[in-house]
C-alpha cells in the first residue's frame, strides 16, 4: 500500500486532472505528450496558470490532428504561435526527449498500456518531469468471471495481451463488452502473421495495447521510476489515473 488518496467514479477523468493542474501548474512550464487524439490538456493548464505551454505528439507536423488542436486552443483564448510543438515525438527515443528537454508539469495519458516496457516508458517521463507527472493505466480488478471462464489478476500481476489464451481472450471480450458495449480491438483475435502487429521496422509498435496490470503492478512501476504517487482517480474500475510527484 502506498497511502495515497484513491477517488472512485463514473465520470470521465477531465475535472479530476483539471482540479489537479489547478493546484500545481500555477506559474509552471508544462508539456502534454501524447494529447492530440483526444482529451488534451494544455487548455486546461493554461487556465491553470501555467507560465509556458508544450505539446508533443508522435503524430508528424502535417497531421489532421494539429489543426483540430490549433482550434482548440482558439477556442480556449490561446494563440497556437503561444504552445511550443514537437511533431514526431516519440517518448521512447532519447533524441525525443533531449528535444523537449525538462518541464515541471507533465501530462503523458492514455500512452503506457501501448508500451512493451511499462517501466521504461515511466523512466523516460521521470527524465523530463522536474515536479509533477500525471499520467494514466488500464487496470484490471482481481478476477473476472463469466460464462467463458474466469481469468485472474491478483496483486502484483499484469497480463501480457500477445500471450492470452483465446480462452482468457473470450472472457475479458465479454466483460468489456458488457461494461463499455464492445472490447478493445487487441481483445479480437490476434490477425495473421501477430509478429507484424507488434513488431514494426525491428522495433515494438506502440499501437497495440501491450498490457492491463493490477493497480498494485502500476503502483510499484511508479515508486521504481523515482515518483511518489499523490492521489489517484479510478474511472469504472477500468483505468487509474494518477497525480505523480517526482522524488
């Protein structure tokens, strides 16, 4: 146990993280990693106080995504010339980060269940974070059980998606299904030739989701990459989200 605060609740995780920018953004450098898909979160730090803004995406410059964020950003009172951007950021590259270089505030969600190497993506955040890290995992509760079986995840576990048994398979696709009206697209059979799915250009893809972990796992990934977690917000019990401090 980490003693940290955990909130439970229904309700996407945009008021809880906007609350959390509120209280430690104020007159910081921020960088959002990863934030162009959806739920960006520079506005929000910029309503935050936040001194200067940062958006790094691995989406290349001519993207449909950096236009639809440029006008979000209009919409927010925000000049895009105001937010430095890093088109073709890649956490896991040390070029990348050495790019971006350090900021007080990061926002990297929704990005480490695409990672192969959970702790390495963290490592790579902590080496940009001066202060504070939020940063987000898909959870799994300790059993789940259905008409297709029963699979387990207790304390300390995670499941490696590329080795699930089709009947594992089964049952988290009917428990998602159930939850969120239809599974993940890695919980479908895995396509022919899997090797291609994960692997591009001799490298780990980071399109697939890799990994659903108990939050014990997550929690102890966090302490090893030199953070202390603060407080922690569960959304349906299916993804934490974590504020995290930089020791």
């Amino acid at each position: 146990m980490t003693g940290h605060s955990i909130k439970r609740g229904d309700q996407v995780s945009a008021e809880t993280v906007a609350t959390w920018l509120y209280r430690v953004a104020f007159g910081k450098s921020f960088l959002e990693v990863g934030g162009l898909y959806a739920n960006e979160r520079v506005t929000s730090a910029y309503r935050a106080g936040a001194i200067s803004l940062a958006a790094a995406d691995i989406v290349p410059a001519d993207h449909v995504w950096w236009p639809r964020f440029d006008g979000a950003l209009r919409e927010a009172g925000i000049e895009p010339s105001q937010v430095r951007r890093h088109p073709g950021f890649n956490v896991l590259d040390q070029y990348s980060l050495d790019t971006v270089g350090p900021h007080e505030i990061v926002v990297a969600a929704g990005i480490m269940y695409h990672c192969p190497d959970m702790l390495d993506f963290l490592l790579k955040l902590r080496s940009i974070t001066r202060e504070y890290l939020i940063t987000s995992m898909v959870i799994l509760p300790p059993v789940i059980e259905n008409e297709f079986g029963r699979v387990e995840c207790p304390a300390g576990m995670g499941l490696f998606l590329p080795a699930i048994t089709d009947q594992q398979r089964k049952v988290l696709r009917a428990y998602y299904t159930e939850k969120f009206q239809k599974p993940p697209a890695d919980l479908s059979p895995p396509p022919h030739g899997a090797r291609s799915y994960y692997i591009r250009g001799g490298r780990p893809s980071t399109m697939p989701n890799w990994w659903y972990i108990s939050p014990t796992m997550l929690y102890a990934l966090c302490n090893i990459a030199g953070f202390d977690i603060e407080e922690e917000y569960v959304w349906r019990d299916h993804a934490s989200v974590l504020l995290l401090k930089a020791t």
